[in-house]
C-alpha cells in the first residue's frame, strides 16, 4: 500500500503513511470516515486521535474532537490524559564542523561553481511549537543565545530577593512575557492606559466649533481599551457560511463596521477587532478598496489572455495593464 501510494499516487512519504494510517483506523472506527467527509475532522487530527480511539469510549472522544483543529486536538487530549511536567534543562548546542570546501579569492568563481553544482542554501526548520501536557501545562523548546541565558540568570536572581525565595527558570521567563504583554497592550490597545483629562465645560451662549481635521481618525484609548477586551485581543471575524471565528491573534486592526469615510463613528459598538487580511476583505467588500480590486482584476484578466504566449509575456502583459512596467 505504502509503494503504491508513493509510487502510482504520487504522495510524498509523510502523507502517504498519513493517509494509511487513517485508513487504517476508518476501519476500525466508520465513523472517522464520515466524519473526514463532512470536514468535521483533518487527516492530521484524524491521526492524532488514532492512538487513544478505544471502543468503550470513541463515540464521546469523536463528539469532543468534530469540528477542532490539530491544536485543539492535542489540547484536547492532553486534558484526558496529562502528562508529567518535563524537567527544566538548559544546554549549549553542539557546533557543526563547516565541511564545505573553501572559497576562493576570486568571488566570481565560486558563483559559478555555486550555481553550475545546483548548490542551494539549507532550509530552515520551523521552530517547534509549544506541545501540551496538560490542561494547564505546556513543554516549550526553543534556541536562545548566550546573553538570553545570562539576562534570566540575572533575572531569577533579581526576582529570588524581591521575593524571598527561590524562582525557577520557568517562572522568570513567565514573569518577564507578562511584563512585556502588558507594556504592548498599553501601546496597541491602551490597557492600563490613565484616563485622558476631559476639557472644560464651555458655555451654553459659546457653542463649540465642529471641525474635521486629520487627528480625528484617531481611537479613542477608553474605545480601544474596551474593544479589544471585548473581542479578546483576537480577530473577531465571523464565517457566514461555516459560523467558524478567525483565530488570527496577529496584526489585528480595528475595522469600523460603518466606515469612518462614510460618517462611521470611534465608538465600541461600530469597532471590531480584524487581523489585517479580514480587515482588507471587509473593505473591498464595502467598496472601499475600488482601486486595488480594479488593479487585480485587471491583472488576472491579462493573465488570462495572454496565458498561451508563456509565463514570462503573460507577467509582463499583466504589469502593463495595471501601469507597472
């Protein structure tokens, strides 16, 4: 199975043993199946769950799982079943002999060399990410440099006197985030941001001027501070088709429902959090972002058209058609 997946089916070796896996346990459990189907379950998180589907108990694990991602997944199980917290270790990377051959003093050279080898440089690998132990506990790994291991020395150090006891490492990189976190949050969203004195009162017979500057695009920081407390400092677009909320935690912008342009106002009711694609969907849906949707699809169009000449005439037609080139 393993040969003619990789072989007649083209997968590469990762998603073929993915898939058989899968299939594997659709056989025992049907409704895996169905489930991979109706897209309530991913062939990752179908994989993960593979390992702990007991026949007394899959019906409910299923029930639990529709519908969650790969990390929910694990969270998931990782509440059912906790693991040990893993002990706190801090060790120098080995370093790797550079066995290329040496360079030349003649840069040109070796670019030649470079380029007719085929040489390319080496990928780099995604960091890992946080795995969960349990329902409040995470295995983090990451690679620091010598002056990270010397500042959390100094901090464990700072914080054991503040606090009259010992702290680990765990709880001084905790410590220090949430100082971080919380200076962020005052910047972006002014959370723990003092409130702004209000102006004197004017008199009834003096009626204030009303004028639109540019300082009027400016959010108010109590607006700010409670719309992203609302939303929960994530994007708070909603799917229409699948109800599913944005998880994006990143970029987030506030999106005025009724577009400031148009008479919208900075209040909590007209702002929502949106991470920055959502928010630039939002605004070529209200036809807002005229232009731009004009560009693109003046530029798919001469992709279209010009597709049988070759990529590199179709690029370049497209690029004239939108004033590029």
């Amino acid at each position: 199975m393993f040969v003619y997946c990789t072989n007649a089916l083209g997968f590469e070796k990762a998603a073929a043993y993915n898939r058989i896996a899968v299939a594997r346990l659709a056989r025992r459990f049907p409704r895996v199946l169905a489930m991979l189907k109706g897209g309530q379950l991913s062939l990752t998180a179908a994989r993960t769950l593979g390992p702990h589907l007991k026949a007394e108990a899959a019906e409910e694990l299923l029930d639990a799982a529709a519908g969650k991602t790969v990390d929910e997944v694990k969270q998931l199980l990782a509440e059912r079943a906790p693991k040990p917290p893993v002990p706190t270790s801090i060790r120098k990377t080995p370093q790797r002999k550079d066995r290329r051959p040496a360079r030349s003093s003649t840069r040109l050279f070796d670019d030649q060399a470079s380029s007719s080898s085929g040489e390319r440089p080496a990928a780099k690998k995604p960091a890992p990410r946080p795995e969960p132990l349990a329902k409040d506990t995470y295995k983090v790994t990451f690679t620091g440099s010598s002056e990270l291991v010397g500042m959390l020395e100094e901090v464990k150090t700072l914080l054991a006197q503040a606090k009259g006891k010992s702290c680990d490492e765990a709880e001084a990189i905790e410590t220090a985030v949430r100082e971080l976190r919380d200076r962020l949050r005052k910047r972006k969203y002014a959370v723990g941001a003092p409130p702004r004195k209000q102006k004197a009162k004017t008199k009834k017979s003096e009626a204030p001027k009303i004028r639109r500057s540019p300082t009027d695009a400016t959010i108010p920081n109590a607006v700010r501070r409670a719309v992203a407390e609302r939303d929960g400092y994530r994007c708070a677009y909603v799917d229409p088709e699948t109800g599913r909320r944005c998880c994006e935690t990143r970029f987030l912008e506030f999106q005025h429902v009724e577009a400031f342009s148009r008479g919208g106002l900075h209040s909590v009711e007209n702002l929502k959090l949106f991470c920055r694609g959502h928010n630039q969907f939002a605004a070529r849906r209200d036809g807002l972002m005229v232009g731009v949707a004009d560009g693109r699809e003046a530029w798919e169009r001469a992709v279209d058209a010009d597709a049988a000449d070759g990529p590199g005439h179709s690029m370049w037609t497209a690029g004239r058609s939108i004033g590029v080139g």
